[in-house]
C-alpha cells in the first residue's frame, strides 16, 4: 500500500485517536477499590469486601458463575456460559474495567466504597 | 421490476461466504483481549459494497447475521450483532459515498469503530449497567487494529477480482 497524502491524513488521524485512548485507559486505572459489588441485569445480587478471600456462586436463572475473591483481586473463576469471555478476562484489581458475561446479563466491578454508601 | 439475476446470484455467494467467516471465526480463540474478534466477515460486506452495492451489502449483512447466530451463537449475541452490524453497515455505506477504491480500509476503521461502539450499547441495554462503557477505550483501539487489517484485506479483494457486469 503506498502511502498518499490523503492515506497520510488518516493515518494520523487514527493514530491520535489510539494515542487518547491509551491515556483514557491510564487515567482510568487505579486500585482504589474496597468492595466487590456483582450485578445480574443491573440490580445488585451480592456486595462482598475485596478482603474477603474465598468463592462465591452466582446462581441465577440464566446460569451460574463462580466468583473468586483472592489477594485483592477478582475473578470469575468458572461460568457455564456459551462464550467464556468472563472466564478470559481473568482477574481485575481496581476500579475500571468489570468483568461482564452477556449470556448471564451479569457484571462484576470493584466500587470504591460499599454502594450503600453512594448517593446516586 | 426486471429483477438482476446475476446480481441475485452474486449476493447469495457473496452472503455464503461472509456467513462461513463468520462461522469459522466465531470458532477461533480469542487474542489480546477476551471477546475481540478480528472481523474478517466484514471482508465479504466491504466488497459488497464497493463492487456490488449499498443495498445488495445490507443483504449480506441481514442474512450473515440471522444464519450466524442459528449457526454459532444464541439470543444474546444475536441482539449484539444486530446492534452492531447495522451500525457498521449503514456508517460504511456512508463513508463509501467519499471514500474513493483506495481507501476502502479507512472505511472499514469507521466500521469496526461504530461496530464496536455499537455492541457496547447492545451490552448497556442488555445488562442494565453503564459500567461497561469503560470498556469503550480498549475497544476503539482495537477497532482500529482489526479495521485497517480486514480493511487492506477487502482492498485487495476489491482490485484483484473483477466481477463481470
């Protein structure tokens, strides 16, 4: 592919558009999180401290995932969904990014604070 | 209405094929990140578009996505590829309108771009959170990966084979 002005153009165009999402990603990244809150189509299922290591078992109508809680970190350990992208994802550690499994309609997120707490 | 047979015909290959990509891609593991796919169907939409025409690739489009998800998916992932692919298709129809033969891969950045972002609106409505919108960040990135690869790939296949009219 030779490169033409106007090839030039996009090039840049996309390069700085990655370059603001990398800094997205950075500026979103923190380990502030205290509480592990599990979401099934957005209501709140269960609310567990970050320290409290162990396996938890998400069972709903839709399936069932298993949660683990180790090290301040998080995961889904095992799920029984089609696509396994839950699985994938592997552990998080801060707020940010949840893990999510659409065939379950959950999602999984480190909040800062108990939700409770939140004046939303 | 005198109906353009030949054209039926090459928009039923044309949808075979995108739906066995399609198939066999949602079969491959995933890399980078969980759950991005490198898109190469759009490949088949993208020369839809540039060889066929716009309504002949929403064809495509309808028919890989409604097979697609009989063949290798369920519900859900129906109602992701829907959201995502009709936002894709009608963006690229429209970039197409200004975007000359040798920039078809930035039309298809603009695809996988709004393809993403769309089934990042699928995910909203589906679980009810707007969590994921984090998400968006890593997406766009990829979408650009994936679109400038599947986009030099339906360049080449827009030069290289000449459909006779």
């Amino acid at each position: 592919m030779k490169l033409s002005r106007s090839n030039l153009f996009w090039v840049g165009i996309f390069l700085i558009v990655a370059v603001l999402c990398v800094f997205a990603i950075f500026f979103a990244q923190n380990n502030n999180g205290e509480t592990v809150c599990i979401y099934v189509e957005g209501e709140l299922f269960k609310e567990i401290p970050l320290s409290d290591d162990g396996e938890y078992v998400v069972s709903t109508s839709y399936g069932e995932n298993i949660v683990e809680i180790k090290d301040k970190k998080v995961r889904v350990k095992s799920a029984d969904c089609k696509n396994q992208i839950c699985v994938e994802t592997g552990w998080i550690s801060g707020e940010g990014l949840p893990i999510i499994c659409s065939p379950h309609k959950l999602t999984v997120e480190i909040v800062g604070k108990s939700e409770n707490d939140l004046d939303i | 209405m005198k109906t353009d047979v030949k054209k039926l015909a090459l928009t039923g290959c044309l949808a075979g094929l995108a739906l066995v990509i399609f198939v066999v891609e949602a079969q491959l593991p995933p890399f980078f990140i969980p759950g991005v796919k490198p898109g190469l169907s759009n490949v088949v939409v993208l020369f839809t578009i540039y060889s066929v025409g716009r309504k002949e690739a929403f064809c495509v489009l309808l028919i890989k996505v409604l097979l697609g998800s009989v063949f290798a998916g369920n519900p859900i992932s129906l109602m992701f590829s829907i959201c995502g692919g009709f936002f894709a298709c009608s963006v690229m129809c429209f970039a197409s309108c200004f975007l000359k033969d040798k920039q078809i891969w930035v039309c298809s950045v603009f695809g996988a771009v709004v393809h993403n972002l769309g089934q990042l609106v699928a995910a909203v409505f589906v679980m009810e959170t707007t969590s994921v919108i984090a998400y968006a960040p890593y997406l766009v990135i990829a979408a650009i990966v994936t679109g400038t690869f599947t986009g030099i790939a339906a360049m080449m296949s827009v030069k290289y084979v000449k459909i006779r009219k």
